[in-house]
C-alpha cells in the first residue's frame, strides 16, 4: 500500500495534534501560515510534492517524544540533528541500503527490522510496527523507535557510551562505530546539531540572514510570470527550447505563462524553468565570470527550494536580502537590474541576477581565488563563518541538491567554471 500524507492529522492521532498546537512556536508559525485550531493542518510540501516537517515541527515532535519517553535520557537536538542528515526531514523518504537488503524508512530512517527487534524484545510497545510497518512514515512512531534505538546504542554492552560512538553506531552499525567510514557522518552531525535553532531563538528576533526582522513580501495573487518579469525576459524565456517544450505542454499562452503552485497557493519554478533563469541571467551578464548555471540552481534548491517568493526569513529564489543586494548595486557596479525595494528580490529574474553577481563577488573573496567548498559555505553563512577544514553540511545538501541538474563527480580541485 502507498502511503500518503496531507496534512498532519492523516499522520498523527488527535491527541498528538492538540500538544502541537500546545508548542508556543509550533502554534505561532501555523497561525501565520493561514492554518486554523479545530481545521485539518496542512503538512508543508517542497516544489516535488513530498511532505516534509518544518525545523520548527521537528523540534516539538522530537520534544514531545522525549518527554514523554525518554526525559533526562535523550537529547531531542540528537534527534533533529539525525533526522536533518538522514531524512532532511521529509516523512515519506525511503532508502534501500545494498548491504543489508534492507530499506530505511521515516524521519530517522529506521530499517522494519530494527523497530520490530525494539517492539517485540526490548519492550517499546506503544506502536505495533510488526502488524502495521508503515507505522514508521508518521512522525512520531519514527522518532519513538529513533530515540529507542538512539538509547540502547548509549549503553551498549553494558557500557556507558560517549555520543561520538552512539552516532556513529546508528550510522554504520555498532561495528562500523569506531571506523574512518563513518567519522564524516559524525562531523556532519556535530555541525548539524551546532546550527540547530535552540528553543530560545523563537523569541530572540530575526535572523542575521534578514535583520529587517520582516518576512519575505508575499504576492498572494502572483498567477502569471508576465506579471513580473520585463518582456525582454519573456522572449528569453519563450527562446528557450525546453522552455518553450514545457509550457506548450501545459498549454501557457504568451502574454499569460502561469507559475506552478504548491497545495498553500504559494509560486515556484519548476526545474527546467529555474535553469533557463540561471542561464539566461549568466549568458547576458556573466560569460566571463565562469559561473555555472547548475550552481545557482543548486543553491536556488537549497535557499528557497525554487519558490518565487523565497522561504522566511530569506527573500526571493536567490535567498539575497534587500541590504546585499543593494550592496552589490552600489558598490560593485552590478546594475543590469533595479532594487528599490525588498519587494523586486521577489522577481524570479533580478533574485537570479543578484544571486549570481554575489557568487561572482565570492568566487574572488579577498583578491584570492576560492573552491567552490569555500563560496557555497559564504554564500550561504557569509564569508567570515566559512570552515574549510571539514566537510559542513552545507556543502553535502549542496552536493545533494546540485546531482538535480547533473551527474558529474564531484572533487575538490575543481573550478567553478569546469
């Protein structure tokens, strides 16, 4: 049987929904979402129509299990840290490991094998995943059998262990727990849990990535590209061969090309669209800079997931604020587009301008030439917060996110333009 969720009470029992809605954070970022108490709660969706659970939803679900479960014997950050790696926290992900025949499944990617071991002989019998193994899509029976499994790794053998080997064993297993094969998934977890948003933050003001303290402007009626984009970018756009392919299939006409929308209303690229922005925006203004179009689309994916309006608190496709972006404008001569307001990062074309410009200026931080390691990570956290000596995860969801739009291995000599 396909299992399918669209909103929240498909997955989780009505009790579990009122703590929810109990979560001070949990209920402020429904409420501004349109969602209303005693009305089915819509699950947020990426641009592919997979369900997945805001770190906000994360965070309660984890704190919820943990208290009722495991206090004092888990630590919910370990939980969103795992689930942020091994799910990116999307409800439905599945993961067929060729070793052990076997597939992963849920937030915490948790084999049925490994939750019916913890249901029938250590004792977690709340959910009967032995009947009903797609128990292990909902949230909380994922994170339950996690944060089980997460506890008997840490005395393992009758020992009290460090969290490098239990996140290491829940990697690879118990004999995988010491080896170098998985000492980049515990460097990607430690940094992972680091950036985690602690309970505290929700009250703490806006984020550096948007010191307005403003959410992203929101277009409620943005139907149609024409609306905006310059007609000059609409004959690009209508030049574009797979462009052109895409939308005489779903039957757009000139002068009215609709955005997609996902079930909240809310515009997106799709892929094919997002490239021809990126390649159209680096062929008029870019050919020199060696930046390629498959990196924006990358960063695009991972910044505001391809929707026009951008995911809060970064604005537009392109994630650049107001105050960078007229930066860039100012001081470095990129001038191809205005912005008068927040608002214009909100246009599909000048976010993309604007974004690739900034990667530009970054490729070339300090008079040095940079790896691409090095102007993912300062794109994404600035300049000032790159670590080049591990692996971060944000180079591996940009590694991740970029496999979306080709199939190149990927080194770390390589240059932007290769």
């Amino acid at each position: 049987m396909v299992v399918s969720f669209k909103y929240w009470d498909d997955c989780i029992e009505a009790e579990d929904l009122k703590e929810m809605w109990k979560e001070v954070e949990v209920s402020t970022e429904w409420i501004d979402a349109g969602e209303d108490r005693g009305q089915k709660v819509h699950l947020s969706r990426d641009p592919d129509g997979q369900p997945y659970l805001t770190q906000t939803e994360m965070r309660a679900v984890a704190y919820i299990v943990v208290r009722r479960h495991f206090r004092s014997q888990i630590d919910p950050d370990m939980i969103c840290a795992i689930a942020e790696l091994e799910s990116d926290r999307q409800l439905l992900a599945v993961r067929y490991d060729k070793k052990s025949k076997e597939a992963k499944v849920g937030l915490m990617q948790i084999t049925h094998k490994n939750a019916v071991w913890l249901f029938s002989e250590m004792g977690y019998r709340l959910y009967d995943v032995e009947q009903n193994p797609d128990l292990l899509f909902r949230p909380l029976v994922s994170i339950y059998f996690g944060a089980a499994y997460l506890k008997w790794l840490s005395t393992f053998q009758d020992k009290e262990r460090t969290e490098e080997f239990v996140i290491r064993a829940y990697k690879g297993g118990t004999k995988k727990a010491t080896h170098k094969s998985t000492l980049p998934y515990w460097k990607s977890y430690i940094s992972v849990k680091e950036s985690l948003p602690s309970r505290k933050f929700f009250d703490d003001g806006p984020s550096p990535a948007n010191a307005s303290g403003a959410p992203p402007p929101v277009h409620a009626g943005t139907e149609y590209w024409d609306s905006i984009t310059t007609p000059e970018d609409m004959e690009q756009m209508w030049a574009h061969p797979d462009v052109v392919k895409e939308w005489t299939r779903s039957g757009e006409k000139r002068g009215k090309v609709r955005f997609s929308h996902d079930a909240k209303k809310r515009s997106y690229l799709s892929r094919v669209e997002l490239k021809a922005v990126a390649e159209i925006i680096l062929s008029k203004y870019f050919s020199t800079k060696g930046v390629k179009p498959t990196y924006l689309c990358a960063i695009a994916e991972m910044v505001s997931m391809r929707f026009v309006n951008g995911v809060s608190p970064r604005i537009g496709l392109m994630g650049i604020d107001y105050s960078t972006a007229f930066w860039i404008y100012m001081e470095l001569g990129y001038r191809a587009y205005k912005v008068d307001s927040a608002d214009d990062l909100t246009k599909p074309f000048v976010s993309m301008y604007f974004g690739a410009a900034y990667l530009s200026y970054l490729s070339e931080y300090e008079g040095k030439e940079r790896t691409p390691q090095f102007v993912v990570q300062a794109y994404l956290e600035g300049p000032k917060n790159v670590n080049l000596q591990e692996t971060g995860p944000s180079w591996l969801k940009f590694e991740q996110a970029l496999g979306n739009y080709e199939a190149t291995k990927r080194s770390d000599t390589y240059s932007l333009d290769l």
